[in-house]
C-alpha cells in the first residue's frame, strides 16, 4: 500500500502527519506543494482537496484531509504504538490539548490568515503583533494545561497527539519571535526533538526543504 501525503516542509499541519506517520513506522511517498507559489491552489490538488489546504494524504484510492482527521485515521489503522491514552478521560485531554493548538492558535496565525490581514492594510508590525498575541496567549495556556503533569511528553513516558501538535507550534513560535519560555513546554520540546520520529518529520529534512 502506497501512502502519499501532500504536503510543505514548513507547513505545521503537514509536520503534525509526518510525525505521526513516523511515530507509526509507515513509509510514505512526498508530493511536495509550494505553499509560497501557490501550489495548494494548483488545479490538480484542488480536485483532490477544494479547502486548498496542506496536508492531504492519499490512501488505496481515498483522500483524506485535515491533518488531526488524518492522524486519528492513522491511530485507528494502526493503533500502535497508540497516540492516545486508554483512559478515557485522559483521550479526552490528550484531544483537548491537540484541539487548542490546532484550532485556537495556529489557524489564527496561518499564512492564509496573514495575507488576509496584509490585504487589509496593516504594516507588518501589526500583522507580526497579531500573530505574536495568538501564539503566546495558546501557549500560556497550554502550559496551564499540563502544569502538573510529570515525565518527558505532555502527558507523562509516552508520546501522544498532544506532543505531535505541540512540537510544530513551538517552532512557529520562534519563526514569528514570540516567546516560547515556558519551561514545561520547552522541556517537552526538548524531549521529543531527540525522538528518531521527531528527528525524521522536521522540516530541514524534507525533500522539498530549501
């Protein structure tokens, strides 16, 4: 079975399925889309994703988008190692966690959202302020969020979609130079850029990086 995934080196919602494609040990094949050329509204993708968004994944005749739709895809195909908890609760919290980074930070801070906002007239100081209040508010308050939890990952020994979503957000917080000292968070970070699965999904060692 061929997978073949749509994506951008520097897109986070791309990053986020390589990790977890990663973290499941699945090969797949990269059809690189230039997000800077245009190349999510390339006639060709927009038959396969009309959002004109990264990433897609291809799978035996199906298209699959929005990168968590995609990884709970991945998680249920293949449940191990799992990317979320048993617990009930705890699968709740994991989700909640991913949620608040993939729908309340990085939307509002996205490319498309920043074009937006330059094609209304403001300079980019005020297009940077924008992107650096969203990201540091979500940031503060996901470090609130697991500020009592212990171990290496977001939510203890094991890797989960929480620490899969956090570690793309983290290095968008520093591409804008908004803060990202919040020790929790940075140690988490620390952690699972030593992971192999990290290591193989970060941008720089794309084929299409530049």
């Amino acid at each position: 079975m061929t997978l073949r995934l749509h994506t951008y080196w520097r897109s986070s919602a791309a990053w986020r399925v390589r990790t977890a494609l990663a973290l499941k040990g699945l090969e797949w094949e990269a059809v690189a889309r230039d997000l800077r050329k245009g190349g999510q509204s390339a006639p060709d993708y927009l038959a396969l994703n009309p959002q004109a968004l990264v990433p897609a994944l291809e799978v035996e005749g199906d298209v699959l988008t929005q990168s968590l739709a995609i990884c709970e895809y991945l998680e249920e195909r293949w449940p191990e190692p799992p990317l979320l908890p048993a617990d009930l609760i705890e699968r709740a919290r994991v989700r909640a966690f991913a949620l608040a980074v993939a729908c309340d930070i990085h939307p509002l801070q996205n490319l498309k959202v920043l074009r937006m906002l330059r094609a209304r007239g403001l300079d980019k100081a005020a297009v940077d302020g924008w992107a650096h209040e969203v990201i540091e508010g979500g940031l503060a308050a996901c470090a609130k969020l697991i500020e009592h939890r212990t171990g290496p990952y977001c939510f203890g020994a094991a890797v989960t979609l929480a620490d899969v979503v956090l570690i793309p957000q983290m290095a968008n917080a520093r591409r804008f130079g908004a803060r990202v000292d919040f020790p929790r968070l940075e140690a988490i970070e620390a952690a699972a850029l030593a992971h192999p699965a990290f290591v193989a999904a970060r941008p720089e060692a794309q084929v299409d990086a530049d």
